[in-house]
C-alpha cells in the first residue's frame, strides 16, 4: 500500500455506545495526522475517500467490505465484537493503524468475492456468501444444481449455501463446512440441514459456476452477506459465481491465518 491517504471514513456500528466513543477518539487521531475524515452515513459519496474504516464486529465490517468493493476502496475493521475473525484490529492498536496509513506500511490482503445472478439478469456480490433458503420454515425446499454445466444433484434441505474461503468460518461453518484459509481461492457448497445421502460440503475451483433451479413450488430466498436480496418460485434459476471485483483489507498483519483462528475461536486454552 502507497502511502497518499488524505481521506479517511469510518462506518460505525450504531447501536453500540463504545463504537461511537472509539469514533470520536479515532477522528481526533486522524485529524491530528492530518487525515480529512467523514462519517459514512446512507447516502455519503465515497469519491472522495482513500479508506473506508469498520467500527464494530464483523457485521460493520461486512458493511464496510460491501461499500468498499462498489467504490474500489481498501477496508480496515477496527473490533469490538466477540469474534472479531475480519475485523481483526483491536481498539489499543488503533494509533499504530494510523500511523500505518499515513506511512503507507499496512498490510494489504486482496480476497475473492462471490457474486449470483438472477435469470431477468440482476447481479449481487457477497463478500462471505449466498444463501438459498426456504422462506416457509416448516417446509424444505428442493433445488437442482449443475455445476459448470453438468447436472451434480437435486436437493432437498433448508438451505444451500455458496461461500468464499473468507466466508467459510460464516453460515457455512455452522452447516458443517470446512475452514479455509481466506488466501485461498475457492467456492464451498454446502447443504443446510439436506435430506440427501450426501450432505458434507463440497469445495469447488473458483472459476466453477454453480446454477440452482428451484424444483418444488416452495418460495426460495436470495440472501447475500444476511441480506434478503430476492425470491424465487418453482422454475427459476440463479447462477452463482466467483465475483469479478476483490476486496481490499488493510491490517497490521499480526495475525496469521492459524493463529487468528486458533484465538477467535477460544483454542488458545484447549
């Protein structure tokens, strides 16, 4: 990363009183530094903005990675969650992270993005996954999936869930799937819950193209990064696959892959 940071915004969790008492001592640093800084709010144009920053947990960073990647900008997550597996800058490193910025020493980390795209041609891209799921609770739904062209199986499950390495300790870690490491470049399929002899997750080269069809007259929700995005009925069809932009996370690079994991997930006492 060059070092030609003039602007700075941070997006800040809102319903946190110590995310809004961080931004206020983090603006103070960086003005002090004589950073330009704005607070992202609906409707800020980002033009002007050299960096986006996350005050929060790894929600307000997925925020921030989606906002980033629409406005071609780099990302750092400040935590203040329980977790804190993306935004892995704690709140006492907060002065190094500016210095970084300003000196142009952070590191940068460039990781893949999945994108699905409807049949009426509207696109969406997720920086951890896609979701397909039911929309009635108590009832599954049945999709049919080719995998770069050719028909792989039809299941019926809760849902089916599409993710990036990044997004593989997400949703898909919780159905089963496997943790890869965030540098890799992969999709992961994995069934939620499936009625199927086949119900371990599948890790697939990233230029697959995984096509859904929804087989049964049970409506199917489109959720991308836990956002609803749309529903489908019986005979639609989604593909989904690697996105065409990255996203670009600036850290201090204290963390490796293994030991991040090992720490977020409380094996450090195991």
């Amino acid at each position: 990363m060059n070092g030609d940071v003039r602007s700075i915004a941070f997006l800040v969790h809102d319903t946190r009183p110590e995310a809004g008492e961080l931004a206020v001592k983090a603006t103070a640093a960086a003005e002090d530094r004589g950073l330009n800084v704005a607070r992202w709010e609906p409707g800020l144009e980002l033009g002007d903005v050299d960096v986006l920053i996350g005050i929060g947990g790894d929600g307000t960073l997925l925020q921030a990675a989606s906002l980033a990647v629409d406005a071609d900008l780099p990302v750092v997550g400040i935590n203040l969650g329980s977790v804190g597996y993306l935004a892995d800058i704690e709140p006492e490193s907060l002065d190094a992270m500016l210095d970084g910025l300003v000196a142009g020493s952070l590191e940068e980390s460039r990781r893949m993005t999945v994108a699905v795209e409807t049949g009426d041609g509207r696109v969406w891209h997720g920086i951890n996954d896609v979701v397909l799921d039911k929309v009635v609770s108590r009832r599954l739904v049945q999709i049919s999936v080719e995998i770069s062209g050719r028909y792989f199986t039809s299941y019926r499950a809760d849902a089916i869930i599409v993710a990036t390495p990044l997004g593989s300790t997400a949703y898909s870690l919780s159905a089963g799937g496997p943790v890869l490491d965030p540098a890799l470049e992969a999709l992961i399929l994995t069934p939620v819950a499936p009625h199927s002899l086949l119900s371990r997750s599948i890790v697939l080269a990233p230029t697959a193209e995984v096509r859904c069809t929804v087989a049964l007259d049970r409506a199917v929700r489109i959720n991308v990064d836990g956002r609803d995005a749309a529903t489908l009925g019986e005979g639609d069809q989604v593909t989904i696959r690697r996105g065409e932009p990255c996203v670009t996370f600036l850290s201090l690079g204290a963390h490796p892959f293994p030991q991040a994991v090992r720490h977020q997930f409380g094996l450090d006492h195991a």
